[in-house]
C-alpha cells in the first residue's frame, strides 16, 4: 500500500502544502487550511502511455449552431445580473452569508420557472421537505410545480437528475453534499469540490442548468465555495447587511455575459420582491442639507446608483483615534484621510472618523474617493453641501482628481431623481445636460478650499 502523505489545501486559494498552518503562505488568508484526504487510485492514476487514451473528437471554431436559447427567469433583476436569463448546460454558483435569503430567492426562482413550464428539481441539504413547503406557503408559491426532495447524498441525487432530466436543478446547499468515495466529512474542501465537480460535469452532459448554493463564513469555518468558483460558469453573491431589507445580488463572474451587473431586491414578509429603480430607495429623506452628507453617483455594473455617503466626526478620547467603515473599504477611507492630510493640510489628528453607506450598500469604486472625501471634508467642517448635489470622481495619491468612467450615465441618473449640480474631476467627458450644472476640480485640496473653505 502506498504510503498515505498528508496533504493540506487551503480553502480560499486552493494551494496544496504537506504542513498544516493557520495562515495560508499563498493568499495569506486566516483558518482556511484543511487536510485532504488523497485521491482514491482510479484509472487515473495509472502512467499516461501505459493505456491510451480515447481519441478526442474535433471540431472548427466556427459553430453552425445558433447560440442556446436563455431561459428567462421571471425575475427581472435575477435575468440582469444573469446577463439575461440561464444558459442551458450552465453551472451557477450563488454565494452568500447564511441567512440572506439565498433559499428564498432560488425557491421564488424556481416557482416562476416551474409556471413557466419548465421542469424544475429543488434539492435542499439543509431543510425538509416539510420546511421548504412551509417556506413555499408562506411566500404564496405552494401552487407551483417545484420537485422536492431532501437529500445530501451526491450518488442518490444525480441519479435521481439523470432519471428525470429537468431543465433547471437547484442544489442547496453544495456544502451540505457529501460523496460516498471521498473520504472526508461534508462541508470540507475535498467534498465540497468533488460535489461541484460532479454536479458541474452532470450540467454540461445533460443540458441541465445547475444552480449550487454555497455559504461564505468570514472565519472560513465551512470550506468556503471559492474553490468552486472557478469551475462553475457564473458566480453570483447575495450581499447585505441582515439589519436591512436590501439584498444585492451582484454577478461577479459570468462566461455568458457582462459581470458586474446587480439586482436589487427587498426582503419582505413576503419573501423578496425587485426595486426595480434603487436609487430613489439608497438615499434617505433629504429635505434639508445635512452635514456629512454626500450623495454619490455611482456605477454598478451597467446600472447607474446613487448612494449616500454619510461620515461623522468628532473629538476622539482614545490614544488611538477610532476609524470606522461600514460598506467601503478600510483601506481606501486611511488613504483618503492621509492625502487630504498630506496635500490639502487637512489633519484628522485627535478625531474620530465614522463613514456609512446608506441602505447597506457595499461600494468598490475608487469613483466614490471624491464623495467620500466630501463627506468628511462637510463633516469636519460642519458645512453641508447644496442638498441637490452629487459628486463622483477618483482621488489619486497626488491629490489630483481623475475623471471616471460613463459620466454621462452617471449624470443623467442625477437628473432623473431630481439633481441640478454635480461636482466631478476635470477633464471629465460629458456631452452636457441642461437640466444639471457641472462644477470641475482639479484637485483635492481647490475642492476642500472652494466647496468648504477648508484647508
Ligand atoms: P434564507 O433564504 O433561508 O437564507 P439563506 O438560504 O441564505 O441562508 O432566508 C432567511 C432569512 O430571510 C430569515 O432570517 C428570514 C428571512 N425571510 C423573510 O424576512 N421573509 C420571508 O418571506 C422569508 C422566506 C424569509
Ligand atoms: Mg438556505
């Protein structure tokens, strides 16, 4: 018998290593690394050469076939970020915390497959069947024709699928799943990987559109479905904060369309319903100028949003001031700070910072540094900006402001929900609208000195 060498993987990057550590040395992430139990010696194993392998079948990179039709999903904001609709013989990885509302959003889906027509296989690891109907009651879906079953054995499930060839399986959730010829518990990263490998090789063979779910733990407790991402087609994640009822489903890789589009639902009592125009839901009541208020007109994918930006200021008692952000990233706020700092002469020394995007939106464009450093500037200062005003641009470490992307779009949401100013970089194109006004800054420190007369 060959000698068993242990082999360890790390969940987020799926580097290999012979030694357990508790910081992966390839991503450098925290608690990720997990023994795998080795392969089991199969046909594969044995020396290429010693049996040939089938000959492949070959065929031109010109294809006579019409692309596949998209299944549309009912939901409007779900066939968006899909880039419009399911492919057939596609794999969807739809990621999230647990407890966003992954099974309800996947459970409305398949309700409006189903009354579409279409045959649609529900397995759910984590819930009975009883659970799942009551939750289908609940959202008033129980008339629709969803299969059911509850079953985290891989063996049973795909023989099942195979059986019956539906057009959509939804698998929830792809942690649950566990195969009887890998040696490891459920939710490691060797099942995790071999129930998508298995589940993704099914799509592909049969036709069928697959759809996983899978959980993301910030301690990488469960093997996080990272690993899974890169052999599905489409990734999905369902994001935001538990507290409010905005939920963003934001593709981030999709081999069939545009990634980066969102949809945004709202959870309700009654399950989650579209917002078909969020912007107008991300800002809150402006009825009068508030100090470290800023809106920011923003780009999610192809979808213009505004969002407010909020900051607050105060004398801090701590050795250590307090820097807190919620939505944006941490890294980028400590930037902002030193070049306003170091360019502009404006300290932070002794305060406190607190900077929130409204609705619990999560915001990565660098196009938000300007709003972001408005509102910090409106909150130090005390001095709001013109209620119906918003800003976008980039800040560079030279203090300069750099134009972004698609400013008209940007503009013309501002315009559709009622904005007359925009304050944006020069050198910013735009072909000019009539119903805003746009104010250009060249840098950081003209737009602390000229809009707050900081600095
Ligand atoms: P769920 O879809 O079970 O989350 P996940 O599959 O991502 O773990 O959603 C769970 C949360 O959603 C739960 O906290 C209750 C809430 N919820 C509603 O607010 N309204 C509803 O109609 C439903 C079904 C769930
Ligand atoms: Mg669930």
């Amino acid at each position: 018998m060959a000698k068993h060498t242990p082999r360890f993987v790390c969940s987020a990057c799926g580097n290999a290593t012979q030694k357990w550590a508790g910081r992966c040395e390839a991503c450098g992430e925290w608690n990720t690394i997990a023994e795998e139990a080795p392969l089991s010696a199969g046909p594969g194993k044995k020396a290429l050469g010693a049996a040939k392998g089938r000959r492949m079948g070959l065929s031109d990179l010109q294809s006579s076939e019409p692309p596949p039709p998209r299944i549309h999903t009912g939901v409007a904001e779900l066939d968006r970020v899909l880039g419009g609709g399911l492919v057939p013989a596609s794999a969807t990885l739809v990621g999230g915390d647990p407890g966003i509302g992954k099974s309800t959003l996947l459970l409305q889906a398949a309700a409006r497959f189903a009354d579409a027509g279409l045959k649609v296989i529900y397995v759910s690891g984590e819930e009975a069947t009883a659970q799942v109907r009551l939750r289908a009651d609940r959202l008033g879906l129980s008339q629709s024709h969803v299969l059911l079953a509850a079953e985290t054995n891989l063996r049973d499930i795909l023989t099942t699928l195979e059986a019956e060839a539906p057009d959509l399986a939804i698998v929830d959730s792809v942690q649950t799943m566990w195969l009887d010829t890998v040696e490891a518990a459920p939710g490691s990263v060797s099942q995790v990987r071999a129930a998508a490998h298995e589940l993704v090789s099914f799509a592909k063979r049969r036709g069928v559109a697959v759809v996983l779910v899978g959980h993301v733990t910030k301690e990488g407790q469960i093997a996080g479905p990272r690993v899974v991402e890169h052999m599905v087609d489409t990734v999905l994640y369902f994001e935001g904060e538990r507290g409010h009822q905005f939920r963003i489903l934001r593709s981030v890789k999709n081999r069939f369309g545009p990634a980066d589009e969102i949809g945004v639902f709202e959870m309700t009592g009654a399950g989650l319903s579209e917002v078909a125009n969020p912007s107008a839901l991300f800002l809150s009541d402006r009825d009068a100028p508030a100090p470290g208020s800023v809106v920011f007109a923003g780009l999610e994918g192809t979808r213009p949003l505004l969002v407010e930006i909020q900051a607050l200021v105060a004398p801090s008692s701590l050795s250590q001031p307090r820097r807190a952000v919620v939505g944006w990233d941490g890294g980028r706020l400590s930037m902002i700070l030193a070049v306003l700092e170091a360019r502009a002469g404006i300290g932070f020394q002794g305060l406190d910072v607190y900077l929130n995007i409204a609705g619990g939106v999560r915001i990565g464009e660098p196009a938000a540094d300007l709003a972001v450093a408005a509102a910090l500037l409106s909150a130090r200062e005390d001095a709001a900006l013109p209620r119906e005003t918003v800003v976008f641009g980039e800040v560079s470490l030279s203090g300069a402001l750099r134009p972004v992307a698609q400013t008209d779009t940007r503009l013309k949401e501002a315009v559709k929900l009622g904005f007359t100013a925009a304050i944006v970089p020069g050198g910013s194109k735009h072909t000019g609208n009539k119903d805003i006004t746009v104010q250009t800054m060249a840098d950081l420190p003209r737009f602390a000195g000229e809009v707050f007369g900081a600095g």
